[in-house]
C-alpha cells in the first residue's frame, strides 16, 4: 500500500481529534485557525502539528546530538510513508525529557495525527508531506551545523546556506499556504498561483530571517551565529573575539536590508488574499516584523546586549492598522 491507514475516520470524529490535540499543544494556534476558511483548517492544523513534534524532537538538547538527528531521520521516513513505524519508539525516546505535557502527548499521538494526514484529500495530503518533510531538513541542518561538530559559533559557510536554511524552516510554510489555498478552491485566481507562492516563500524566509537578527545575541551566547561566516570575515570577524561585536553590525544590517524587503513580499502577499479575515491575519506578522526591524535599526550593536521587544501598544497600532487593510 502507498501509505498506512488503520481506519478512514469521519469528517466530525477527525475534527474533533485535531481539536483535542491543539489545544493540548496550542491554545492560541488552535483560536487562530478558525480565521481560515474550512477546508483549509485540517491540512494546515496538521502540518503545524507535525512540524511542532520534530521541532521538540531538534530541541530536546539534553539528548546528543547524534541520536536527536536518527529520530528526525525516523520521523522523515514515517511522514513520507505515512506509516508509524518507529514512532512509539520516538515517543518513549523524547516524551520522558519534555517539561510541556502538550509536548509528551503530542509526541504519543504521532500515530493518530498521521491518520488523520492519511484521510486527507491527495492534494492536501502531497502538501502536509512536502511541508514537514522540507522543514524536518532544516531542522537536521541547525543540529549537525551547531551541536554535532564543535567548532567556531559563525558557521555559516554562505549566503545561499543561511536562505537555503530560511527556505526550509519558514519559506516552506508561505508556498504549502499557497498551495493548500488553492487546491481548497477558496478563490486565488490560477494565474496568480506562482506569483503567490514566490511572495509566499519569501514572506516565509523573512519572518524567520528577522528572528535571526533579533535573536543574534542571544544565539551568540549559545554558541550560534547564522550570519555567514565569509561575510564576517570580511567584516573583522575573528574567533579570538576582539573585533567580532563591529563585524556583526555591520553584517547584520546587511541582512536587515534583506529582511524588509522579503516582509514586503508578505504585505504584498496579504493584498491578493480574497478573504478579510485571512488578509488581517496575514499582514499582521509583516507588521510586526516590520516594527522589529525598525528597533534593531535604532538598537545597533546593542542589540547584541538586551533583545528587543514589540510592546503591547505596538501590537495593538499594528492589528488596528492590519485591520484598516481589509
């Protein structure tokens, strides 16, 4: 068989698993879902959820390295076959190290979730593969650059490395949005299909590279950069540290440039969205991410120092002003 099915659930009894485990694991994604339209909510819920349960799996640092990456691998295989196999294993492996009891009951329901992905239509269920495949890739690619190979913090060897990267973990998301959208027929023109999936990767890539930029301090301090190295070496970087603060300035605006610009391909993104709702909900991280930025800017290099942060009031203006958008 191409794929595990141990039962072909109904609609009602799918949807009302899908609902138990988000609100297990998030409350505020499981509220933020109903912004979508029907037929988009379980494809999207599930590969949140999948890709929920290998970042636990990539983030549980207190198992080395080595064994985090064969369960990831483990994980890849059982979301290409749809198949269990191996999964209670991972569960018995990663759950017992979890504070969040989302997070263990998350990782012992793997099995349902990929019968749940089984009973999707063959479009969605291509998508929900596609999606946590690329991203469970990304995900292996941060371990084994940081934590299997000790070596310098600025590891990075290129540009097209750190967007390869940004494609993986988030650029990813923006084209299975795109994707699902439109095999849902909830009204995205087809000759618009892959000027949104362009606008959609790139929307992805900059949310996740302003993460980076905000969190380069705190990463430092982990034993992370990911700049690329070239461009800090040329920029001063030296291992020793005397010069390093300089060099990351300047490399990471750079990279802020970059940033905007890929934020503007989701503000544009939003625009072509035929659902109000969906639009506000859309250009809200643009916004947001937009307002970041503009702090690091203002920051420097010391935002190498103290991390910067939206404040309340700067979320509201900002949903106030995404709403204005609609």
């Amino acid at each position: 068989m191409p794929f595990w099915v141990p039962t072909t659930p109904s609609l009602r009894t799918r949807s009302n698993e899908l609902r138990r485990i988000l609100k297990d694991v998030s409350r505020s994604f499981y509220l933020s879902i109903i912004f979508l339209p029907k037929r988009m909510q379980e494809p999207v819920a599930l590969g949140y959820l999948l890709a929920r349960a290998s970042d636990t799996v990539a983030d549980t640092t207190n198992l080395p390295p080595a064994e985090r990456l064969a369960w990831l691998d483990q994980m890849e295989a059982a979301v290409k076959e749809i198949s269990p196999d191996g999964l209670p294993g991972l569960a018995r492996a990663i759950g017992p190290r979890q504070s969040h009891e989302g997070e263990k009951a998350l990782l012992e329901r793997l099995p349902q979730i990929l019968a749940l992905v089984s009973a999707l239509e063959v479009p969605h269920r291509e998508a929900v593969q596609a999606v946590v495949t690329t991203i469970i890739q990304g995900q292996k690619w941060d371990v084994e650059t940081f934590e299997q190979t000790p070596g310098p913090s600025a590891r990075v060897g290129s540009d097209a490395a750190l967007e390869l990267y940004t494609y993986r973990v988030a650029g990813c998301v923006g084209e299975f949005w795109t994707r699902v959208g439109l095999d849902s027929g909830v009204g995205i023109s087809a000759e618009k299909a892959e000027r949104l999936r362009d606008l959609g990767r790139r929307y992805g890539q900059g949310l996740q590279l302003v993460n980076i930029l905000r969190d380069l301090g705190e990463d430092l301090g982990r034993g992370r950069c990911y700049l690329p190295r070239p461009s800090l070496l040329m920029a001063g970087w030296n291992d020793e540290g005397p010069h390093n603060r300089h060099a990351l300035g300047r490399v990471a605006e750079i990279w802020r440039i970059k940033a905007q610009e890929w934020v503007g391909a989701g503000k544009e993104y939003a625009r072509h969205l035929p659902w109000g709702r969906v639009r506000w909900a859309t250009l809200l991280p643009a916004l947001l991410a937009e307002e970041t930025l503009q702090l690091l800017d203002q920051a420097g290099e010391g935002a190498l120092d103290t991390k910067v942060k939206i404040s309340r009031q700067m979320v509201r203006r900002c949903a106030w002003r995404a709403l204005g958008k609609i």
